[in-house]
C-alpha cells in the first residue's frame, strides 16, 4: 500500500457521514476531513455546548462545510434509541457510520442502564446504533452508494479478555483491563458483522480501525491522579502522534475505494503506534468465532436491539 495521508481523500460529494464523539479528538478531526471532501456529516456529542462548539469550529474553517449537530449519549441506551429513531423520522440517509466515540480508563461507574461505562459507551452503544441504524446503511448500499460502518477499536484490544462473569466490573474492577475489554468487543463486533453482511448477501462493508498512539484528549478525560498526569504532561508530547495522523486509518477505512469488509486498518509503524494506514491483524482473541457469538448473543440481550439472524 502506497503511503496515504487524507489528501489522497476521495470526493465525498453526495455523502452523508454519522461521526460519534464528533466534538474532539478523532471525531472531530474525521468530520472535519469528510467535510472538506464534500461529504454532509452528522456530528454527534453528548453535551450541546461542546458539540455547538466544535461546529462552529470546524464552520470558522470550511464556510462552505455541511454539517449539523446532534445529541448522542453513547452511555444511555435510550439516548441511542431516540437519535437512532430521530434519524429514520428525518429520512436522513446514512452512507457511512463511523463508530469513533469512547472513554478510557475512568474509576468504576456505572450507566444508566446498570451496565460498565466502558463497556457500555465504546461497545453497547455502538453494537445498538449499527443496528438501529442498518436498514438506512442497506437502503444507500441497495441505491449502489458505498455503505460502510466503521468501527474504531485500540491496540489495546491485544491481551484483553472479555469478562462474561463480570461484564460489569461489580466483583472487581481493572481501568485498563476493562478499557482491553472495551476494545477487543470493538473488534469482535466489527469482525462478526462482516461475517453476518456477508452471509446475507449484503454490500454494505464492516471494517476496523484503530489510531496507534495519538495525542487526543481521551487519555486525560478519563484516568485520574497520576495517570492523568502522566498522559497529559509526559506520555502525550513526547511519544504520541498527530491527531490529524491518528484520524488518517478510520478517515481510510471509511473512504478509500479498496478497503474491503473485515479488514483492519492502523499504523504502519513500530508496534503500529505511528504512521501511515495499513492492513494490520487483529489479535488471536478478536478471531475467535465461539467468543463473537456468545458476545453478540450478550450484546442483543443487553442493548434489546435484535440484528436479522444469519
């Protein structure tokens, strides 16, 4: 694969773009980008403030930009229900999900709906919106438009585990090992999808994506003490990447003409925590077909968002 960097973008023109956790970080550079190449992207945020900036940020930059603002919860089921549904009302199509917002590494808490914040925003409220949102994603695939949902999980989904006992962290609870919990769902889920559209006959694309190492403000929002320290003062500036580079893999996945359904794109560096987009392997773990059953099984009974079966 030649060296890509988002230049190499093509026209967006005619596409509509659904970004979670648009606000900041990878969201907000992916959104910028999209729009640039002509896409119309729906920027979602949790808080109406944050997201009313971060449009009219990225409005100061590209006057000519179509985007729009809508409130989206991750962490609250029925947050999801209500935007996927607004969504459907407004007869909004849907060419490209980008499956981008998440939180790291917060002292336990628990959501609304009971289950690990974790667990909950970067996994559970992603697997419901697909699936809300997969008919609309269908219809543009069947008008012969590229459909596509991306998914965007970490490398730190290497070495996690899936804790089917635990799923919520109430008998004992690791930051970081629910964060590996978190991401290893990401692409288990993105993985099993791209089985499931394939077994139907469908041309809609499920892919994965992951930043490497960039400097965003995920690993401040959510340690605590030290480890917030460390990331934001230490860490961060001197070992981390571009944002803009970070935002490179999931801006390729959601839009180069070759990418193909299950492939997994990150950096093209040493431990693949910097550089250019690549097709990289996702761990044994995320592989392993019995463990993606049994979550998505999980995952339909926790979210009660039902996939058509295979």
């Amino acid at each position: 694969m030649a060296k890509w960097t988002s230049a190499r973008i093509p026209d967006q023109k005619g596409r509509t773009a659904v970004v979670t956790g648009a606000n900041s970080g990878l969201g907000f550079q992916t959104a910028r980008e999209l729009a640039r190449h002509g896409a119309h992207v729906v920027m979602t945020a949790r808080d109406r403030d944050r997201g009313t900036a971060a449009v009219e940020r990225l409005l100061a930059e590209q006057p000519r930009a179509s985007v729009e603002l809508r409130l989206l919860d991750l962490s609250d089921l029925d947050s999801v229900t209500a935007f996927a549904q607004e969504v459907l009302d407004d007869g909004l199509p849907v060419d490209v999900l980008v499956n981008n917002a998440g939180v790291m590494w917060p002292p336990h808490r628990l959501t609304r709906q009971g289950h690990e914040l974790q667990f909950a925003t970067n996994h559970l409220g992603h697997f419901a919106l697909t699936g809300l949102l997969l008919r609309r994603l269908e219809k543009s695939a069947a008008q012969g438009r590229d459909a596509r949902v991306v998914t965007v999980s970490s490398v730190e989904h290497r070495g996690g585990t899936i804790f089917f006992d635990d799923l919520h962290g109430e008998r004992g609870y690791a930051p970081r090992a629910y964060y590996s919990q978190s991401k290893l769902a990401n692409t288990l889920f993105g993985l099993e999808l791209d089985r499931r559209l394939r077994a139907a006959g469908s041309t809609v694309t499920s892919v994965l994506a992951h930043p490497g190492y960039a400097s965003t403000n995920l690993q401040s929002s959510g340690p605590t003490g030290f480890l917030r320290f460390f990331f934001s003062k230490i860490a961060n500036p001197l070992m981390a990447q571009p944002v803009e580079k970070g935002a490179w893999n999931q801006l390729y996945a959601a839009t180069a003409p070759e990418v193909k359904g299950g492939q997994f794109i990150g950096p093209d560096g040493f431990g693949e925590y910097r550089g250019h987009p690549a097709v990289v392997q996702p761990d044994k773990a995320a592989q392993d077909l019995d463990v993606a059953r049994r979550l998505w099984s999980v995952s339909e009974q926790l979210t009660q968002v039902r996939y058509p079966s295979r």
